[in-house]
C-alpha cells in the first residue's frame, strides 16, 4: 500500500529541487489531487505559507514582465 504522507512530501521535495517550471508546475498539480484526496491521512502541511507566498512572487513577476514590456 502507497503512503500518501511519504508520497505527497516526495512531491514537494520535487517541486523545491527541480529547476525545470514544467516539473514545479506537474508537481503543485499532483499534491493537489493527493492533498485533496487524502488531507485526513496527510494531515496538515506545515509550508502552506511559504508556497503561498512563492506562488504570489510567481504571479506578481509574471505581471510585472507584462506590464513592462
């Protein structure tokens, strides 16, 4: 049997080592499902904040490269 604790951190130790976007992006996708699926076996996840707060400096730099071309 798969231990969706082991696997879900295996995903976020992927999405913080690749340097790849196209491999962060399949990982944030994939703890999603698992995340959503299996929360209550999970249990909380500690970097909520920090994700969050690297996602929000994605979108804002994604912003700014449009609005100063």
């Amino acid at each position: 049997m798969i231990d969706r604790y082991e696997f879900f951190n295996d995903l976020y130790h992927r999405f913080l080592l690749t340097p790849k976007v196209q491999m962060k992006c399949m990982c944030l996708q994939a703890m999603t499902i698992v995340y959503g699926k299996c929360h209550e076996e999970i249990g909380a996840f500690n970097d909520t904040r920090y994700i969050v707060g690297m996602l929000e400096r994605v979108r804002l730099n994604k912003q700014c490269r449009y609005f100063c071309v």
